[in-house]
C-alpha cells in the first residue's frame, strides 16, 4: 500500500469519517469525483472514486452531470470516453454514503437516470471504456452509452433484484433481446464480458493492457470524421427507438398499466432499504452483502 492512501488502525479511526474495510479513508465529497480533460477532440470523463470501485453516490452523479453538460456545449469537443478510475467502471449505487456525507440542501436534486438521458440526447457520441465491475447503475450508464468496450475482465450485470429494487434506466430490454432481457433482470447474475457481447451489452471486448489504447484509437477516428452526418446519425438511430416506444419504456413508473404494480414494488423497496440499513449498522457491510449474495457464490 502507499503511503498516499495510508492504512489508518480502528482505534484511531474518526468519528463520522468513512472508511473501507482496509481502513483507507474515503475522501469526502468533492469536485474531484469525477475528472475532466480534453485531447485530439475526445473529451474524457472519468469517474474518481477508486477505494470504493467508483460507487455513485449523490456527488458522482452530480459531477457527472456537469462534466456531460460540458462535453456538449465544448465546440472542440466531437467524441465523449466515459470510464472509470482505478480497478472499476462503477460498482453501481453507494448504498452507504448518505450516512456520512448527506447531499447538502442547497445542492439540485439529481439521479444517475437523469445522465443517462443526457447521454441519449447528447449530439456527440459516447463511448463507455469498461474494466473491472459495471453493475447496477455502472451496468445502466455503460448502456446508455452508445459504444461500450470492455476488457476482457470486466463483470457486469444488473442486481437490483438481490436488493429488492427495480431498475432505476431500464435499457436492458432494448439492448438485448427478450430471453436475454429477462435472464439479466430477473436472475440478478453477473456476467463475464464475452457474455455480455454475445447479447448485446457490449460491442468489443479486448484484453485489459488493450483497454485504453482501443478505446483511444476509436474516439480519436471518430472525432476525426465529418460532425454532422455523426449528429444526425446518432439522432437517428436514437429516433427509431423513440419511435418503437423507448420512452415509454424508460417511463414505466408513470404508466397506468403498472400503477399498481410500481406502488407495491415501492413500498417492497422502502422495507428492503429499512432492513438493509438495520442490518449494516448490526453486524456491519460483509454481513449484508454476504446475505444478499448468498445464492451468486
């Protein structure tokens, strides 16, 4: 370990600051949650919560949002690479970070399905460059994305379902088809990255030392290509699934038709964050994940 994420004992832990299971303090919130650069037209986003594999809490996602919003507005901008810093594209939602940094008031409210529809809606195009885990909402904004490559190793998947959730973005159905839909969102199974070529989750899976010099030479040969037929084919392509009911799918919390079905699958939701949390503050983080993972080992 070096010396700039020191090992700092339990007995000399602090109160009301975080810590991983090493005893690694996670920094708090801040605008260095997610990073910001632009070289050769390629505009790179990359999500910097590394100790806790890039867990999306309210400050990611915020972040993020402003970094996309300003990919779009930057003229020099032509292609967006999202990824993830560390060992992780996104290990999904930071189910314990409201604990110790609550969003502050003053701060808009903002949820990761809001960026991935500016993902959807963005002129330009965005690649997701994947290593490590891309589950829940990781697995959600990758596929939002319109390219995803990813290394060799990377695990991904939807697990919503372990938690007694639904899915916040549901663009599995419309990535897949309907067999492969319900085998990912009903089973809550994660998959290896050649499995989730095969079903069309990801486009290319190289070997992880690949990753970023794929990933590179692919936005880079599109920045370099004509802008306008790449907006409008993207707002095409975009469109024809508008069409076929995208929208209407991605909604379907506000559709009459599941009404019933949203308010019972709501309250499921409350009473599994309240016995989630119950169980965490009693017997810690590993007791809960080892009870909700305990059919996946």
């Amino acid at each position: 370990m070096t010396t700039e994420h020191p090992i700092v004992p339990e007995e000399q832990q602090l109160p009301g600051r975080r810590y991983t299971p090493a005893g690694i303090e996670v920094p708090a919130p801040s605008e260095r949650d997610v990073l910001y650069e632009v070289r050769d037209g390629v505009a790179w986003i990359t999500l910097n919560r590394p100790m806790i594999l890039n867990a999306a809490d309210w400050s990611l996602i915020l972040h993020l949002g402003r970094a996309l919003d300003r990919a779009e507005a930057d003229a020099d901008v032509r292609v967006v690479v999202l990824g993830g810093a560390g060992r992780a594209f996104c290990a999904g939602a930071d189910l314990q970070s409201a604990q110790f940094y609550p969003k502050p008031d003053d701060l808009p409210d903002q949820s990761m399905p809001d960026n991935g529809m500016r993902i959807w809606r963005m002129s330009k195009p965005v690649i997701a460059s994947v290593r490590g885990h891309a589950v829940g909402m990781g697995f959600q904004i990758a596929g939002m994305c319109d390219l995803t490559i990813a290394a060799e190793e990377a695990v991904v998947g939807e697990l919503q379902i372990r938690n007694g959730l639904l899915p916040p973005m549901l663009i599995t159905p419309f990535l897949t088809g309907l067999k492969e839909a319900k085998w990912v969102l009903l089973t809550g199974a994660t998959m290896t990255a050649a499995e989730a070529q095969r079903i069309g989750i990801v486009n290319q899976v190289v070997p992880a030392a690949d990753l970023d010099a794929t990933v590179e030479a692919l936005a880079v040969k599109m920045a370099a290509l004509p802008a306008v037929p790449m907006v409008g084919m993207k707002k095409i392509i975009n469109r024809v699934y508008e069409i076929a009911g995208m929208m209407e799918g991605f909604d379907y919390f506000g559709d009459p038709a599941l009404t019933d079905l949203t308010a019972s699958m709501q309250r499921a939701s409350e009473e599994a964050r309240a016995q989630r949390a119950a169980l965490i503050e009693e017997q810690g983080w590993d007791a809960f994940r080892a009870q909700r993972d305990a059919n996946f080992r």
